[in-house]
C-alpha cells in the first residue's frame, strides 16, 4: 500500500476561504484531509484490509497479462532476466508486506486513540 500526501487550495468551512490543504491518500482513495491554517482535520473510512486484498488480487489477476506482454515485446530479455527476478520475488513480496503493515499499523493505532 502507498501512502501519498498533496497539497491543495481546497475552501475551508472554518476558515471562511480558500486556503491550503493536506490531502492523504492510500493507494487511490483519500483518507484525509487536513486544513494547514486551523489545523482542522476530515477523516475519510478506508476499509485497509479491502484495499491490501484489492491490491493483492490485481497484482496476481494481471501477472498471466503481463508476462505474454513482455515474451511478445522480448523472448530474449525475458528468459534471460528470469533467473534474477524469481531469486529478487521473495523478498520483493517480502518489501510490500512490510510496508503495507506499517500503513496498517499506523492507521489501526490512529483510530484506537480515538
């Protein structure tokens, strides 16, 4: 999962103008929005695990796509990088869980404050 931050002029209700905010997203969907002047914050429901799964299954449903995209473009270059990217897999995967974890974790314990 990627966290993403972005500015933008958004206009505040509090604030009665137009100012910056700090939109947060996870993946494709906003999880926050933040008003940089009055610090006023609107939190978004991101079902986390629905988006880890959605982004596990998109990976696998297009892998089989991906690899005829790639024998037809090369056969050459795909057998030869082969070796190399089965042995780098595990621990790609391994990155990923890992990082999609901490978004999890950051978010679980952000809404049990709560």
């Amino acid at each position: 999962m990627k966290v993403k931050k972005m500015e933008a002029g958004l206009y505040c209700i509090h604030c009665k103008e137009e100012v910056d905010h700090e939109i947060t997203y996870i993946n494709s969907d906003i999880k926050s929005i933040r008003c940089l002047q009055c610090n006023r914050t609107k939190e978004l429901k991101v079902d986390l695990k629905k988006e880890f799964y959605r982004e596990i299954y998109e990976r696998i449903a297009t892998k089989p796509t991906r690899m005829t995209k790639e024998y037809r473009e090369d056969l050459s270059h795909l057998l030869f990088s082969l070796p190399v990217r089965a042995i780098k897999k595990p621990y790609r995967i391994l990155k990923d869980v890992n990082s999609s974890r901490k978004v999890i974790k950051t978010y679980k314990s952000k809404k049990s404050i709560k």
